[in-house]
C-alpha cells in the first residue's frame, strides 16, 4: 500500500506540474498582431478646387490689311515679344482607376485667369496716317481670362501618394489692346481684340491622400497654342475710321496650381 501511495503521489506532482507550466504559458503567450490598415485606394470620380500662377510669352506679327489704306504698322511687321504673368484659380474633376501601384485615368479643369502682358514696337512714318515722323509707336497689352485643359493622366502609387503625368488637349481666351501714338506722342489709333486659342499640355505633379475621400496636389503645367490668326479693329482718334488687321501669334503659357478634391 505503501508504495501505490507514492505512486500517486508522484503522479500526481507531475500532472500538477504540467498543468502549472501549461498555464504560465498561456499567461505569457503575445496576443496576435492587430490587422494591417487597408492600402489606399485611388480609384474613383473627384472634384476640386485649385489655385496658383503662371506666365506667358506671346509673340505676335502683323497680316493682311482687312479694311483701311495706310498703317505705320504694316504687314509683315514683327511686334516686340510681350511677356505676362498673373493668377488663376478654378475647379478640376475626372476619374482614377488604379491596377496594383499603377493609376490611369482622365482628368480636366477651368481656370478663369487674369495674366497679363504688354510690349511697345516701333513703326514706320507714313504720309496717310497720323504718324509721319518718327518715332511711330504701337503699345500691345493682351490678357489670358481663362485656360481650360483636357487629358490623359498615368500615376504611380505609393500607399497614399501619387505621382503623375499629364497631357491632352488645352485652350485659353485672349482679349487684346493697341494703342497707337504718332506724330509729338499724340495718340493716332485705339484697337481691340480677342481669339480663342487651341493647343497642347504637358504637366506633372504629385498627389496626397490626406484622408479616406480628400487629397491635395500640387502640379506643373506647360501649355503651347497653335498659331492664331484673329482681327484686330482700330478707330481712328482723328477721322472716327474703322481699320481692320489681321494678326498672327504664337503663344504658350506655365503654370503652377496646386488643388484639394473630394473622392467618391
């Protein structure tokens, strides 16, 4: 009996002790890791709004004469380059579909502007115009009032951040002025104008997705038009006559915007 005593003792001791040790494991043990947060998420319609600057360099050389006789300012002749700058602020909106850490999509914006420019050139004296001696001056402003693109994007994404290229299709409104000054610095002819202007973008930028539906950008855009022809319409400060010449310019703009939009 003696020794089916010590028997169980002894078993029982290693059973106590297992279950002792199995316990201070299960004490011990690290609790399992907390789920990863999901990885954002660049796919979706947007909208925003955006702000910034650009500048212009406008370049314009005069055509035919449409209506009038005798100009100090004949065709063929080159005006002095005219460079502009200013501000602009509008919206932005398109869509983003992204395939693993590549995004592609389409995106366009509207930006009412106010750059402006101006340059003075000299003419040429001519008996029938109110300028016979020089100096004979023309002073050119032109102001950008709006700039609207469409295009094409491709992005890389890192979790929330967006890099990006941009190009496609890109147009501005131009208005313009001409003063023309003769003979003692008497003003001979006043001018107006305005074209609507066609061309191409490129633009690069990166992107930041500070919450789950809102990001902020921050992009730089190169704009070049096509050669414009448009009219430009003097009235005589003298005689009350309308003069009409046609005019050819080249034109392209930079710009910075930087934008916050909202993502469905």
């Amino acid at each position: 009996m003696k020794k089916l005593a010590l028997a169980l003792s002894a078993v029982g001791a290693l059973v106590g002790t297992s279950a002792l040790a199995w316990a201070a494991d299960m004490a011990v043990k690290a609790p399992p890791p907390a789920p990863s947060a999901p990885a954002y998420n660049w796919t979706g319609f947007y909208v925003g709004g955006q702000g910034g600057g650009g500048w212009f360099d406008n370049n314009v050389t005069n055509g035919a004469v449409v209506l009038g006789t005798g100009t100090n300012f004949p065709p063929g002749l080159v005006h002095s380059p005219e460079h502009g700058s200013g501000g602009l602020g509008g919206i932005y909106g398109g869509y983003n579909y992204q395939i693993n850490q590549f995004v592609v999509g389409i995106d366009g914006d509207y930006s009412w502007a106010s750059l402006t420019g101006s340059s003075s050139t000299l003419g040429v004296p001519v008996a029938a115009t109110g300028c016979t001696v020089a100096p004979c001056i023309t002073n050119d402003t032109d102001k950008i009032k709006w700039i609207a693109t469409v295009t094409g994007r491709l992005g890389y994404a890192a979790n929330n951040w967006l890099l990006f290229a941009k190009a496609g299709w890109a147009g501005a409104g131009f208005n313009g002025t001409e003063s023309n000054f003769g003979n003692a610095g008497a003003n001979t002819a006043n001018g107006t104008n305005s074209s609507t202007r066609n061309g191409w973008t490129i633009g690069a930028g990166a992107e930041y997705g500070f919450a789950p539906h809102w990001s902020a950008k921050l992009e730089y855009d190169y704009v070049q038009f096509n050669t414009a022809n448009y009219n430009s319409t003097f009235i005589s400060t003298t005689t009350g006559a309308t003069s009409i010449f046609v005019r050819n310019a080249s034109s392209d703009i930079n710009s910075v915007k930087a934008g916050v939009a909202y993502r469905f």
